[in-house]
C-alpha cells in the first residue's frame, strides 16, 4: 500500500484538478491521455493511502467530498508555492540573499523604516525581510552577534568591532531635557541643577543588549527611574508626567511647539551624539559584500541624504521623505 507522501505528488494534484473541472473520470482520462480504468486506479490509490473518499461515486458527475475539495485546495497552495519556490531559487543564484534582517534603534521614525521596506519589496526581490526593534548599545549588538545584517541608529561613540563598517547617519543629533507643562520641573528656576532632577522619577529606554552589558545614560545615582521599552513611549510616558528626561530634539520638537512639553534648560552638559549605521564586511570580503544584492539594495537608499534625515526625523532641503 502507498503512504500519503507517494500519492501526494504533482502529478497526484493535477490529476485531481483535471477531473474536478472536466466533470468526469473518462473527459479527464481523455486529456491527460490514459484510459479511465487507469486513472480510477490511481484515484483508489490516493484514497487508500489517504483513507478517504475523494469523490462521490453516487453522483452522475465527479463531484468531489469535502475532504477531496480540501486536498485540491491545499494542493493548489501547495503547486503555487513549489513554482515560487523554483523560482525564488533562481532568483537567489543571482546574489540575493534568502533573509536579510535591519536592526533599528528607537531613536529611528520606524515609518521612514516602513516606506523603505515598501519600496525595498517595490523591487519584488527573492529576499525575505525581517526587522528587529534594538535599543542603545543592543543595536551595534545585534549585528555583531550575527542576529542582524544591518543595523540602523548605532552610537558612532561606542567600540567597533572587527568585521564591521560604518557610515554616519547625518548631522549631530541633540537631546533637550523635557517636562510636562504640569509638571512641577517645569515652574521650577533654570538652569535645573542635578540635585532638582534627581528628586523627581526619570524616564529611561532599556537597553536592549543581553543582561550585564548594556548602558545607562542620563540617570542620576538613587533617582527613581520608570523603564519603557522603546524612545516613542519614553516621549509618550513624559507627556503624561510619568517622569522627566533628555528626548532627541527631532521627536520632543513637535510637541514642545505644540505645548505639551516644555524644554527646560539644566546644568549639566546637553546631550548630544552622532548616530549611524553598520553592516559586516572583514577585511578583504569587500567583493563577496557587492555580490549581496539586499545589503547593497539598503546601503544605496541609505547613501541618500533625504533618507538619513528623514530617518533621523530631521528636515533636509528639497526632501521630505526617504529616496531610494
């Protein structure tokens, strides 16, 4: 007796269509050219292996059962993706990569990230796209642990390691230390001192690095310190009082328009920090690094200067949004 896996073949599945729209054993017989016992036989063959019935013998047509009608579903899910399969490999012996994985920092607008994910499969390539959400130093981690190809909003300050390039992202981006306007920081005199923060609860972004490795910025020693996951919720938790903090000036500029936050002038240094971005290429690998189609793809819209400022959330002359 057959197993499942010798009848559920192509020509199993074609044959099963071919009879489900001919209506008939014997028009379909006749198409595919075999004599209808041959064909019945190998229907009974399936069935047997299958222990089900696939059609209706009862019925003057050849009417498939439920069960039948969800083989040949399944079956043409399954023909269409054997085709795409064929020709994503192809593709793939072209220089595309079969998965190509963007880290991203919290600090990057993830829908500058968005549009250039749409035009990035604009260009229906073979590669699939994942993205990863990092923050701080778990950024630059994640594409020197191997678990990223690229990695968008890297601290230019911290340590490169071997195997690595970087690019700078744009211009010297600048953190304000920010309240809400019913905060009571925010009718406090200026500059604030430290000893005035620290008596208030801090917002901070946890690093996303593994436990033990990541840093710390902006803290106070013993100031109460409420963690987000992420720069947009670090904002939104500042913008309901839940605490105070430096916010890139790009993201706190809106809202510090808009009044509902307030920009508060302190004593300490401003933050500021050049951002960028890395991908892995040795020494001496600079031609296998051309023939990644994804890489060179991402790394060209990356060289636009619309694109890194539109990244940064910062204006740039002449562009509003990314160009690829």
């Amino acid at each position: 007796m057959l197993t499942p896996r010798q009848v559920l073949t192509p020509e199993g599945l074609a044959m099963l269509q071919s009879i489900d729209q001919l209506g008939s054993f014997a028009a379909a017989a006749r198409a595919m050219g075999l004599v209808p016992s041959a064909l019945s036989y190998r229907v009974r063959q399936m069935e047997e292996a299958l222990d089900v019935l696939l059609f209706n013998r009862a019925a003057r047509q050849a009417r498939l059962t439920a069960a039948g009608r969800e083989l040949l579903q399944e079956g043409q899910r399954l023909l269409a993706e054997m085709d795409s399969i064929a020709l994503r490999v192809k593709r793939l012996a072209t220089g595309w990569e079969s998965q190509f994985t963007v880290a991203y920092d919290s600090i990057i607008d993830p829908s500058v990230v968005m549009d250039l994910c749409a035009s990035f499969y604009a260009d229906n390539p073979p590669t699939r796209l994942r993205l990863r959400h990092e923050t701080l130093s778990g950024t630059l981690h994640s594409l020197s642990s191997g678990q990223a190809d690229l990695a968008i909003g890297v601290d230019m300050q911290l340590s490169p390691s071997l195997g690595l390039r970087f690019a700078e992202l744009g211009s010297l981006v600048r953190f304000t230390f920010c309240v809400a306007p019913q905060h009571p920081l925010a009718r406090s005199p200026q500059p604030l001192s430290d000893a005035s923060i620290q008596a208030h609860r801090a917002v901070a972004v946890a690093d996303t690095v593994p436990q033990g490795q990541g840093v710390t910025i902006g803290l106070l020693p013993g100031q109460d310190v409420f963690t987000v996951p992420s720069m947009a919720l670090k904002r939104d938790a500042q913008l309901r009082g839940l605490g105070v903090g430096f916010l890139p000036e790009p993201l706190a500029r809106p809202h510090i328009e808009a009044g509902h936050l307030v920009a508060c002038e302190v004593q300490r240094p401003q933050r500021s920090g050049k951002l960028g971005y890395a991908w892995r290429e040795a020494p001496g690998e600079a031609a296998e690094t051309a023939d990644k189609r994804a890489l060179q793809w991402w790394l060209k819209a990356l060289a636009q200067p619309q694109t890194r400022h539109a990244l940064l959330g910062q204006s740039s002359t002449g562009a509003g949004t990314p160009s690829v």
